[in-house]
C-alpha cells in the first residue's frame, strides 16, 4: 500500500518535470540568448561566463542533494514498515533517521539556492566592475552604456530561470526514487 501511494504521487511530480517545466526552462534560456546575440552580441561571453559556473554548481550540488533524498526515500520505507507490524519500538528510531535526512535534504537545497543567487549576482558584479575599471563610460567600439545594460536585463532575465532549472534538477531527485519504482515493473512487485 504504501509503494502505491508514495510512488504514484510522486511519480506524477517527476512526470511533470518533463511535460511541463522543462520545456518553459530550454525556451526561458534560448529566448534570452537568441535577445543578446542578436542586439548586443560582444556580451554573449560575458553571459555565459556569469552564467556557466551556475550551472556547474546546480550539478554538483545535486549529488548530495541527490544521496539525501535516497536516503530520506530508504526511511520513508522503514517508517512504514514499522508502523503496521508489532515492531512500534523502533518506529522512533525509523522516524529519527527519517527527520535527520530529511534535515540534511533541506540543508543541501538551502545552500543550492542561495550559492546560485551569490554566483549569478556576483558574477555579474564582477563583469560590471570589470567593464568599468578597463574602460570607464566609453568603451571601444561595440561596447557602450548601452549594450551594458542589455547586459544587465537579460541576467536579470536569466537569473530566474537558471534558478528553476537548479530547483526543478532538485525536485527531480526528490522524486527519483518514486518514479524509477512506478515505472519499473521489477520494483513494482517488490
């Protein structure tokens, strides 16, 4: 029971994952970079500079992110299997195991999020600062004010996508576990 009520609803989270998030996320991407190539195409590297170690950052940060949600998944198990039998002695320490992935679950997602923010805004800061200290307010030919802050709307336009797409990636792993068992019809009997 627990397999069909657990799996199911969250593989229905994992599903929409693919249907209706990342879709919007690949277009979110395209749209602003197809913005900035077509009217201001000397920061496109600028961009991909801020943007890049973002990205990298979202999957490293995915793999604990990742372990914890197994692990949290595993206790779920153990909880549920406690609650039924005669064994209602170890059901606090099922559920102790569980609160403590469960921390940690939240503790890597906490970080994710607020390192992502650091490294867009920071880089972006940074590549501002740089323009400024090399080449003041006129700058050599193709790189003015105003394809500087081309530059600066389109990260601000890029940062809440890049933002989804680390907590989409997130969610993505949190309901793994559910997903693999309701479409695999080995664990399905499990």
């Amino acid at each position: 029971m627990f397999h069909v009520q657990y799996d199911c609803r969250d593989a229905r989270k994992g599903v929409e994952i693919f249907v209706r998030d990342l879709p919007g996320l690949l277009l979110s991407f395209i749209t602003v970079f197809l913005l900035q190539w077509s009217l201001a195409p000397q920061w496109l590297p600028a961009l991909a500079l801020v943007i890049g170690p973002n990205l990298v950052l979202t999957f490293v940060l995915g793999w604990p992110i990742r372990h914890a949600n197994r692990g949290m998944f595993d206790a779920v198990a153990g909880v549920a299997e406690c609650v039924p039998s005669d064994r209602r002695g170890g059901l606090r320490t099922k559920q102790s195991v569980l609160h403590r992935w469960l921390w940690r679950r939240e503790a890597w997602m906490g970080l994710s999020e607020v390192l992502m923010q650091l490294t867009i805004w920071g880089g972006g800061l940074l590549v501002v600062l740089y323009w400024y200290h090399r080449y003041g307010t006129s700058g050599p030919q193709g790189l003015n004010l105003g394809s500087l802050a081309l530059f600066i709307a389109n990260l601000k336009f890029l940062s809440k996508p890049v933002m989804e797409l680390g907590k989409t990636y997130n969610k993505y792993w949190s309901v793994e576990p559910a997903l693999r068992r309701a479409l695999d019809p080995a664990c399905a009997n499990s």
